[in-house]
C-alpha cells in the first residue's frame, strides 16, 4: 500500500534553497579561480531550477511553457558563467581584482550569515507555500449529487457531481465490504460537472452497503487504500445499498431480455432530443431579476423501460452574432416544469423548460443579440435517468439560436405532429377563453344598464 505522509511544501522549499546555495557556492569557487567547480555548480543549480520549474512553479501548464522557462533559465546560468569566463580573461581586471579581493575576506561569519540567511528564506517560503496551499483548498470544493443516500444501486452505477474548478481533476473510490477503498474508473469532467462509473462489489454478489467519496486530484496510483490521504480535498461520503445486479431483468422473452439489457448502456443514443426552443423573457433594463430566459426541451423516448429527467448541472455561455467569443452567463440553470418529464414509457415523447435568470449585467448583452446569437450548452449537463442507471448525461446540441429553434432529423417527425396538435389545442382553448370573456363582458354591461335605469310605475 502507498504511504501517504508526503510534505510536499517542505521538500519544494528545500528545493529552492539548494538551489540558492548552488548559486552561492559558484560564485564562491568563481572568486578563486576554479572554473571547473564553477561549471560543477551551475550544472547542478541548472538541474534543481528544472526540477523547481516542472513541480512548483508550472506544475499544470503546458509543456512548450515548461520548455520555454527551463531553455530561459539555462540561458541565465549559461550567461553567468560565460561572465565568469570573461572575469578571468586580460579584458576584465577591474573584474579579476575584485574577485581577488574577495579571496581576504574572513570567510567563517560570512558563511555564517549565508547560512543563517538561507534558513530564515527557507522558513519564511514554507510559511508562504503552506499559507497559499490553505488559500486553494479553502477555495477547492468537489460534491456528489448523485446517487442520492441510501439509494439502492445495482451493480455498476454512474456517480455524479460538481467541482469549483473548472475542468478540475477528480478521482473516486468506493469502500466495499471488508474495509478498503478501490478507485473506481477514469473521471469524466466537463466544465464544473463530472460523473465516474462506479462498480459496486463483484458480479453477483448484492445485499451490503457501500461509501463513495470524491476526491480533488489525481494524487491516487494504486488500485485500493486502506486508509485515504488527509492531505487532499474531499466531498461529502455517500452510502448506497446494492440490492440487485444491474443486467437482471424478469422477462420471459429472452431477446426482449437482451434487448433491455442493450438500452441500459445506450440510454444516451436511445433518448432523443427532438426540439429545442428558445423563448427570451427580458428587456434592456438592467436590474430587474425577473428577467430570464426559458430553454423548452421536447424528447424522444426509444428505450424499453421508463425514463426521466431529474437534474441539470452545468453553466450555458452567449455569443453575440458579432461577436468571437462567448461569455459565460452569471448564475445557474434551474429545471422546470419536469412533470412531463417523468417517467416516460418506451416510444413516447416528453417535455420539460430550463429556465436561467439573468445576472443584471447579463441583461442588456442578451437583449441586445440579434436572433442569430447562440446560447451554447458545451458545459449544460442534463442528467437523465432509467432502468436503475441514474445519472447518464442527455445527448443535446450544442447551441441553439435566440430567434430560432434547433429541430432534429426526421427521425422525430410524429414528435413535431404532437407539438402542432397540442399548440392548435392551446391555441383553440385560447380563442374559446376570449369568445368567454366576451360573452360575460356583454352580460355584465347588460346587468348594469337594468340596474341604472328608472323604474315606472
């Protein structure tokens, strides 16, 4: 098992005071002539400075950044000792009889002040790095969102969740029976969403609970833990109880059986999007958190069992049509009207809106689109769930216009015929509310002409 009492602060601080006393001692070995111990410590200072530029200072960026700072960083040393090269040359006494002079220095308190100064840089840099890794982990923030607690899951389920950092690494583990945490596989991350498939014990075996707990990071090599780091961001620990195995299915019908059990692992191919309306409700008016915009979603279920949409998670961006670059809406999307939604048999459509309310600095950019700007859903996660497999995100397409629909292929066609049959009822009942109103406001004006007419007698 992996030991996990690492330091990382203290070996990085260590790091750069060797480091620093590489470069000391070259200079040191420069003042009195010895050019091959010279050379000996810059190539070794060359190293460590690598080592620093990989680990510490650019640990996630690119490498052409890494090369870049490292090629920048031998070039300084490489100067350095072309300077001490330059230093022991006839072109360069005043340089000579400087470090000549140095030579008669009383070396023992200078040294000791060197020491003494590299310890106290060394402590105040591991007091800064410990105070930055506490500003970070304050900021880090890793959720699972599904399955809920207590939930029956069957043998292999999807686990769903949130991170703060966008694009954040993201490990999960799963505590079986007999104690130890087995990392479960590759984590999926889109924007500040992510979801793993989690194996729950072993095939046929079912009746015990299981913890899931996420965590930020890829620190995680090995295939199961005893014990987990302390030194990491985690998230809230889940317990789910496995009550069946995942492909059981009581169907007398053996390629019926099949079948259903092929849907499980296709629920995203086999729900459909069919239609995706956008429907603005906003002004220029800054200020007003009414405004918002509604997303009307119409979908096509192909799968043999009951499916429904229950969560979005996620963010949606706008670019303008003159626009390069989307930005990122304020806010977060919220699931509405998901009634008809809900459990949807094989071979029948659904609907539901999602609505996002506008940030009041958000507004007068949205208003002022043409109805050929984008509301992009790269980063929109809706999850959709069915046939005990929770949590698999909904196939959708990636923008749609402000003033126009995106509308699938023909695949959907007795889709748009439903759509058209309950507007012309929409519309039917609406002309029948006015035919009403009418006719009451005729009674009403009726009623009040009796009242105030005199009676005679």
């Amino acid at each position: 098992m992996e030991s996990h009492s690492r330091t990382p602060s203290i070996l990085n601080t260590a790091a750069v005071a060797l480091f620093a006393v590489l470069l000391i001692a070259a200079i040191t070995f420069s003042g009195v002539s010895d050019v091959a111990l010279t050379r000996i410590f810059l190539i070794l200072a060359f190293g460590v400075g690598s080592v620093i530029v990989l680990v510490e200072i650019v640990p996630n960026k690119s490498r052409k950044r890494k090369a870049l700072l490292i090629g920048l960083l031998g070039l300084i040393l490489l100067g350095f000792d072309r300077l001490l090269i330059a230093a022991h040359s006839e072109t360069a006494t005043s340089l000579v009889l400087y470090l000549t002079a140095l030579r008669e220095l009383h070396w023992r308190p200078l040294l000791v002040g060197i020491i003494t100064g590299t310890l106290v840089s060394s402590a105040s840099a591991l007091a800064i790095i410990r105070r930055r890794r506490l500003v970070e982990n304050a900021k880090s923030e890793v959720k699972i969102l599904t399955p809920l607690n207590d939930r029956n899951v069957g043998w292999r389920e999807t686990v769903c969740g949130s991170v703060s950092l966008p694009e954040g690494d993201v490990q999960v583990l799963v505590e079986f029976p007999d104690g130890w945490w087995h990392l479960q596989s590759p984590v999926e991350v889109r924007g500040y969403s992510w979801s793993c498939r989690c194996e729950f014990g072993e095939t046929g075996k079912y009746g015990h609970a299981y913890d899931v707990i996420a965590l930020l990071g890829t620190s995680l090599k090995a295939e199961q833990y005893e014990h987990l780091p302390e030194n990491v961001v985690r998230s809230n620990v889940v317990t789910v109880k496995r009550n069946s195995n995942e492909d059981f299915i009581d169907c007398p019908d053996v390629q019926l059986h099949q079948t259903r059990i092929n849907d499980k692992n296709m629920i995203t191919d086999l729900v459909k999007v069919c239609l995706v309306r956008c429907n603005p409700h906003i002004t220029a008016t800054e200020g007003d958190d009414r405004q918002y915009v509604d997303f009307d979603f119409w979908f096509l279920n192909l799968c043999l069992f009951p499916v429904s949409i229950e969560s979005v998670l996620g963010s949606i961006t706008f670019r303008k049509e003159t626009s390069a670059e989307a930005i990122l809406l304020a806010w977060n999307p919220i699931l509405e009207s998901k009634v008809a939604a809900l459990n949807r048999p094989f071979r029948s459509d659904g609907r539901f809106n999602i609505r996002h309310f506008l940030a009041p600095h958000d507004v007068t950019t949205v208003a002022s689109g043409s109805d050929k700007s984008e509301f992009k859903f790269h980063d929109l996660n809706i999850m959709i769930t069915g046939g005990g497999v929770a949590g698999v995100r909904l196939a959708i397409p990636d923008f749609v216009f402000k003033g126009k629909p995106w509308i699938a292929n023909a695949e959907c066609d007795f889709i748009f015929a439903s759509i058209a049959e309950a507007e012309a009822k929409i519309r039917e009942l609406e002309t029948a509310n006015e035919s009403l109103k009418s006719e009451l406001n005729r009674l009403n004006r009726g009623a009040s002409d009796h009242t105030e007419r005199p009676e005679t007698e």
